[in-house]
C-alpha cells in the first residue's frame, strides 16, 4: 500500500521554516562533547575517538528570536542526558580499546634493591659452628615479558563483545541525540500552536465586537431588541475570557519549551516561524517500507542487536573457560651481588641473567565455570526477546506515526474547507442582519461557527508539522543529512 499526496514528485514540494530549520539540524547541531554534526552512528563512533570539547551551559538571549535548529543546538549542549550517554559510549570504546590491546604482549621492568641474610648449615669441621652466616647486597634490574598465545577463542570472543558494547553505546548516544531534538520540537510546535491560537482569540474577539458594534446599532434603529444587545455583549465578554486563557496558554507552553533545552524554567523566550510558507503536502511510502526503514535506521534498535552479540560472545568466552591457555613468559635481568660470610671469603658477581619459557594452564575443576555458563546462556536468550520486544514497538511506534501523519493531512485540509466556509457564512449572515433579514441568533451562531473553525485550523497546521516530525522520529531518522521523500523520511 502506498500513500502519496500532491504531485506525485516522491519529494516534500514545501516546507515551513521551521521544518526547514529542522532539515537543516544537521548543520548546526551535534552534542557539545562532539567537535562535528552528529547525525549517525559511525559519526557517533568517530566522536567517541576524539577529545571532549568542552562547552558551558548556554544561557538564552532575551532579545533574540529562536529557530528551531537553533533551540535543539542549545538544549544539545545543555542536556545532563546527552552528556551521561556520551560520558557512558566513551567509557565503552575505552573498554573495547583494553579488549583489543589483549593481542599485544605485557612488557614489565622490574629493578630489585635488596639486602638478605640468611644461614647455611656447614660441616663443623670445615665451619666452626656447623653453620655459615651469609649476608647478600643485590641490585637486579630486570625486563619480564608475557605474551598470551592461544586460549581456544576466549580471548576473540572479549574482543567482540567490547566492539558490540561500544557500537550500542554509539548507538544509544545517537537516539538520546535524536531524544532531545524530539523533545525539543515537540515543546517548541506547542508554542507555534499556543501563538496561533491566541492570534485567532484575537480575531474571534475582534469579530465578537463587530456583531456587539452591529447589534447596537439596530438598536439604536430601531430594529434589535435590548436582549439581543446584551447576547452580543455577553458573546464578547466571552472571547475576551479565551483570549485571556489562550494567552496563558501561551506562557506556560514557553515555560515548558525552556525546560525542555535546559534552561531555567520562565515563559522569556522568542521563537521565529514563517507562517507563510508551505505545509507539508506529500508523504512517498508504503507503511511495510516505513517499518523496513525504521529497522534498519532506529538507533536503539541496534543497540538492541548489540547487546545479542555482547551475549553471545559471553558464552563463547565461557566456553572457552573450560579449555587450557597457552602463554609465552620470558625475562632478562642484570644480577649484581656482594655477598659476604662471618667464615671464609665470598666473591662478588655482576652477570646477566634470562629465563624464557611456555606455560600451559588449565583448570582441571571449577565448579563456578558451570554457573558462569548458565548466566552467558541466560543472557543471551534474554537479549532475544528483548529485541523481539522492540521490534513490535518500533512497528507500533511505525504505525502510530504514519497514521496520525496522514489523519493529520486529512484533518489540515478539512479545516481549510471548514474556515472558508465559515467565514463565508459569518460574512453573509453579518450583513442579512444589517439589512434586517436575519436575527441576532443566525449571526453569533455564525460567529461561533467561525471561532471553532479559526481554532481547529491552527491545531490542523500544528499537527501537519508535529506529526511530520514524529515520522521522522518513530523511523529514526530525525537528523539524517539529505533526507529523501520516499525513504520513509519526512522532508
């Protein structure tokens, strides 16, 4: 099943600038650790190898208007969840660094500084007491090398597991990524939504007081009734009361938007949107493409099948545990020695010394290496369901998107119809009632008629933007640079 609206172009034929600000996200954002965008896992990866940069909290400028780019840029560098899950994938890539660093040898110095004294039993008649008293000064300095040759695949099998673990940290720091610029959006769309509700309050309430104006002045002709005057008052009295509710719901959407970057919390911000532009008008995609999209490209979907292969590899190691270990051991020292006798006469020696060796250990009994293998087995049964388990909800979270998206298109073009026809009809009934044709009653229900549709076309715009966002998201591919029409992307 494929869906397209518009011209059947398989690309987005406009976007409103603050969808424009999100498409260009890639460009300006990227976590404040990260010295370039982050927009994927490999670029993820690559972070993790360089030095932290190390940015301040970003305080916000009151006498600047705020793209959306720019309030995700700001909260990526705020946010105490985007730094725990760099600090977390940074300390993993360290992990597999240690793992890798298991093929190289072990290369030691030792230097012994040393004064022993011992006794050495002698025959009396060559030692007076039947003993010699011995006491050795020794300066050793000696280099020792270990170097492990083969363990039946124990050793291959912790290397794999650390890379896993590093490719699901990188993979968990991109979707916190994609978290916050999720967030982010969805606080900075409520307060375009907030904004467009209370600029049609205030055209709902400019309209109430021309029908208050109209009302009155058939009054004064003669024509209306004081009951009716009073009902046009009241009609007035009542979008000057949601004016005043639409503008506190404006606050308190921008006390939440600053939340949301990480800022303190105050309704003290401004954000910068191109009413004008296009919405939205084509989405290119089966929904059985959409999910195939989401599989490949949700971060935490990955993540999911890394922690299969971190499983597996547990109990490859704990197999491995059961077979021997062959190892290579060598050293090379400098021997000095002064010993002396309170018998006889002892010479000093200054010699180099080695030793080099194989060494084969195998652990014949160990009764903890049973219950080890039974938690690596565990585990990795564990890991499979888990991922079965987020398979189905990335399938949902698909659906939910991809439905709510193309309900939302529908919604956008009924409120369109409905506003025109509304305000046609509070146009013609206005003037009927200036001629004396219609009563009062036609012309507020008219009004009423004409608010409800001002109010559900704001909400339809809203959520033609927001849902278009969510798309992204639920496919994971919020951040991805030139997004295509048709790959299950919003654009």
């Amino acid at each position: 099943m494929r869906s397209r609206i518009g011209d059947g172009s398989g690309y987005w034929r406009g976007v409103v600038a603050a969808g424009v600000c999100l498409w260009l996200l890639p460009a300006l954002a990227g976590l404040a650790q990260c010295r370039s965008a982050l927009t994927t896992v490999s670029q993820a990866t690559a972070c993790l190898q360089e030095q932290p940069v190390t940015t301040p909290t970003v305080a916000m400028d009151a006498g600047k208007a705020y793209t959306l780019a720019e309030l995700i840029d700001i909260a990526e560098q705020n946010s105490p969840k985007g730094r725990i899950a760099w600090e977390r994938a940074k300390q993993a890539a360290e992990r597999n660094g240690i793992a890798r660093d298991l093929y190289l040898p072990v290369l030691a110095s030792d230097t012994l500084f040393a004064d022993e004294r011992i006794i050495n039993p002698f025959p009396k008649p060559l030692a007076p007491r039947g003993y010699v008293m011995v006491e050795i000064p020794t300066v050793q300095p000696e280099v020792k090398l270990s170097y492990l040759l083969f363990d039946f695949g124990g050793r291959e099998a912790k290397v794999d597991a650390a890379a896993a673990a590093r490719l699901q940290g990188s993979a968990t720091l991109l979707r916190v990524n994609q978290e916050v610029a999720f967030q982010v959006s969805q606080g900075y769309y409520r307060v375009l939504t907030a904004e467009g509700r209370l600029r049609a309050a205030d055209e709902i309430l400019q309209t109430a007081k021309t029908v208050q104006d109209a009302a009155e002045q058939q009054l004064q002709n003669g024509r209306s009734t004081l009951p009716d005057v009073l009902n046009a008052r009241a009609a007035t009295a009542q979008s000057a009361y949601e004016r005043e509710s639409a503008e506190g719901d404006l606050r308190t959407a921008k006390v939440l938007l600053r939340e949301a970057i990480g800022v303190e919390p105050s309704p003290e911000i401004a954000i910068r949107d191109d009413g004008s532009a296009a919405l939205p008008t084509e989405l290119t995609a089966s929904i059985d493409e959409l999910v195939q999209k989401a599989f490949a490209e949700r971060p935490d979907l990955l993540a999911r099948m890394q922690e299969i292969r971190v499983a597996h590899d547990e109990v490859r190691r704990a197999r491995a545990a059961y077979l021997p270990s062959v190892g290579l051991e060598a050293s090379a020292a400098q021997t000095s020695l002064w010993p002396t006798a309170d018998y006889g006469e002892l010479g000093n020696v200054s010699q180099a010394t080695w030793m080099a060796g194989v060494s084969v250990r195998w652990e014949l009994f160990n009764r903890a290496r049973k219950h080890e293998s039974a938690i690596a087995a565990s585990h990795e049964r564990q890991a499979g369901e888990e991922l079965r388990e987020s398979r189905d909800a990335v399938t949902r979270d698909v659906w939910s998107a991809y439905i709510s998206y193309q309900t939302a298109q529908r919604k956008n073009a009924a409120a369109m119809a409905l506003l025109e026809a509304a305000n046609l009809s509070y146009t013609s009934s206005l003037d009927a009632y200036r001629y004396g044709v219609k009563n009062l009653i036609d012309v507020v229900s008219a009004q009423r008629q004409l608010a409800q549709a001002k109010l559900a076309g704001v909400q339809a715009r809203s959520d033609v933007l927001m849902d278009a966002v969510t798309v992204d998201y639920a496919t994971g591919v919020l951040l991805h640079s030139g997004i295509q029409a048709g790959t299950g992307s919003v654009r």
